[in-house]
C-alpha cells in the first residue's frame, strides 16, 4: 500500500500557494524548483489540483497557480483524492461468490464482513486526512520554523509571485 | 493508494483455516479452489503469511496450512503488513530539504509536518484493523449466513481438511 510521491509535492505546492497574497499565483516552474523537483511533474500534480477545483490557473504571460478557495477549506484529504482518486484502497472482489460454495449474487445484500472492515478503517483514515487543512499545516511550519528560515521563504515569494488575470 | 487483491484472498483463506479443528490443515490447492482463484497465487499469499508468522504449513502427502495461533490473536492489519509490508503508505522524501530555501539536514529534528499528518491517519487505519480479529470475522459469517451455507461450507471442510504433522 503506497501512497504515490505526487500526494506529497501537491500538498507541499498547495501549502505555499496558502501563503500568497490575494490575487496572486506562482508558475509550475517556480513551485517545481522551490521543492526541488522536475517541472513537468509538479505540472501534473497541479493539474489533477485544477481538475479538483482546488487550484485556479491563469494562462499566458501571467500564467500561475493560486488555490481556488481559502486555505481552511482544503484538507489532506482533498488533495491525497485529487491525486490518488476517490477509490476504496481495499477493493471487494466479491470472491464470496467463488468456488463451490459460492453465495448467489442476490443473497449478498449486506457487504462482506471482510470488505467492510476495511471500509471502516479506511473511513478512519480519511476522516484523520480531512481534519487537517492547509491552514492547520501553514500555522505549524511558522510555528516550528525559525525566523531566518521564513524570512528566506518570504523573501523567496516577493521574488517569485506575480499578479493573476481572473480569466482561467 | 491501493491494496492488493492478495490481501483479500489471504483474509478470505486464513478466515476459512479459522474454523479448522485442531491439528487440521488445508492445501494451498483446496484454499484456492474453494475461493475460485488461481493456486500458485494463493500459494504466494501462504508463504507471506507463514512467513509472518500468521499460518504453519506441514510438507509432504500430508501438506497443509493451518492458523499459527489463535483466530483471536490474528487481526486483519497483521495479514494486511504480512502482505504489504509494514511501511508507509506516505513516504516521506524530505522535500522542505530541498530547493533554494531548503532546510540544512542537523535542522530537521521534527518530522515535516506533512509527514506527521499522514502518518497519524495511517495510525488510524492501522488502529481499525488491529481491532478486527479473525475470530470476529468467523463470528459475523456464522451470524449473517443462512444455515444452508454454513452447512455447504462445513461439508466442504469435511471433504478437504486433512492431519497435519507437527513438524513443519
């Protein structure tokens, strides 16, 4: 069970873009190279953001990336299933219905015991997801940070930020 | 983020050795059959649970698994990391590392704050499965199953099961 390296650019990508100031974005490039990674997967990862409705993209000479709604109403959950999807991580075969004493697909009304047990632990595992948001994760880096370290990023923003068209 | 389907099947195949008699085995051939699918994967499935500890298997004509211990004792996160492993499903790769306003290394003390949400999620779908046992999945098939198929299911059993030999 592995949880793709893209989850993990997008929610450092999105807890950036919670720090711009209104009406600004920063370039795919911009946000590639401030985590240190490839520009056209930070680009996709920022794409399957887009499509989620949980970043705004203008294009051409202004082109950049701003989050599309406050930084209180994105959790890890949102992002973790706009990269990985929505999908059950256990997914029922329904081998139930298998092999010689297979049940009939019309006597399994209630789910296996065994696909709901995992149903369950999923639930507790998106629910803990969906209690942290991007404000929870921005509060804490300036908490645990240290004042040079979030002068460096500030000052590494003002460079990089630029103003964003409202046409998409 | 997904779960193999071996996780299913090495559920459904130690839920099915949970109601062996003492001293009773199955093949891995008569697991496989019963759960309709292929035997060397099954097989595969066996061996990562014996492996864990999870089942004994006996060679020979009188080859067969059986539980390693009580049904009580087996949960359904500890079939789960004997097939999946017992890492992370979020791997944490040390981003905020990298890039022009990287953090040095010695700075680090604190896992990423990113990194500790996940893995506190993962803690909870861990902490769900730990609390479902082998012995509460045989309870709620023998609750929800309608008397023909258990009868079904006990018949097989009695068809299949076989001694198994206490040396491994």
């Amino acid at each position: 069970m592995q949880i793709s390296k893209g989850v993990e650019w997008a929610v450092h990508a999105a807890s950036m873009m919670a720090a711009l100031p209104e009406g600004r974005g920063l370039k795919a490039a911009a946000l590639a190279h401030y985590h240190g990674v490839p520009t056209a997967y930070m680009a996709k990862q920022l794409q399957a953001l887009s499509k989620a409705g949980i970043v705004q993209s203008s294009r051409g000479a202004h082109g950049g990336y701003r989050l599309a709604k406050p930084a209180t109403d994105i959790s890890l959950w949102d992002i973790t299933a706009a990269i990985e999807g929505h999908g059950p991580a256990f997914r029922c075969t329904e081998i139930r219905q298998n092999g010689p004493c297979g049940l009939k697909r019309k006597d399994c009304k209630r789910p296996c015991q065994i696909a709901a047990a995992f149903s369950s632990a999923e639930r507790a595992f998106r629910d803990s997801l969906k209690a942290v948001t991007l404000a929870h994760i921005g509060l804490q880096v300036v908490r645990d940070s240290e004042p040079e370290h979030l002068s460096d990023i500030m000052h590494w923003l003002e460079s990089e930020v630029m103003p964003l068209s409202d046409t998409p």
